[in-house]
C-alpha cells in the first residue's frame, strides 16, 4: 500500500473567510461540497487543505486524511492491529471509498481512495 498524498482537514463554519486567507498563500479552490471544501496549490497539486463545517456522513471530523492506493488493504491493517474503528469502510457518494480510525494519540484518521 503506497500513500498518495496527506491533507490536513480544518474545522471551521469561516468557510468563505478561510478560503481567502489560504487564497493569500497561493492556494486556489479545487472542490466544494458545502461541508467541505478543497484548496489546493496550482504549482503543487496535492499540497491542499481542506475547510469543513462538520463531516456529512460520519459521526465525527477527522483531524486529517490519508489518500492511498489500497483502501481495503489499509482497512484489513487496521482491523487485524485491533485499532479503534472510528467510521466504517464504505463508498462515499462524492467518489471516494473511506473509514476512520483513531491514531495512538487519539486523532481521527480518514484513510481513503477514489474510486
């Protein structure tokens, strides 16, 4: 299992005013669900952040989330370590395939791939 990229993700209901503050670092907008938005730099296009109000689908905000190639692998590790699940394995609407799990120091992990 390879990791693709990293993407913080930020809390905030700012939405609007955290895109213009980031715009000012150079980043550009690349994807907005309403509770969710993507910023991303055009030069470097996986150095991104992501804004969010809340996450739509799941019982909690993820502190970050880790793209790799093998979703279902990354989920069968975390499973067979005995990890705390925190979301489970399933398809997002928006194309991805995601779960959550919590790290040793207690931050929540999304571990997806897009489908």
């Amino acid at each position: 299992m390879a990791v693709r990229r990293v993407v913080p993700n930020i809390r905030s209901e700012a939405v609007r005013e955290s895109r213009e503050f980031y715009g000012l670092l150079g980043f550009e907008e690349v994807m907005n669900h309403g509770w969710i938005m993507t910023l991303a730099s055009p030069t470097v296009p996986a150095a991104q952040i992501s804004v969010m109000t809340g996450d739509k689908t799941a019982p909690v905000t993820p502190d970050l989330s880790v793209e790799v190639d093998d979703v279902d692998a990354a989920y069968e590790v975390m499973r067979e370590r005995g990890l705390e699940i925190v979301h489970p394995l399933q398809d997002e609407e928006w194309g991805v395939r995601r779960f959550f799990v919590r790290d040793p120091s207690g931050r929540v992990v999304n571990v997806l791939g897009h489908r």
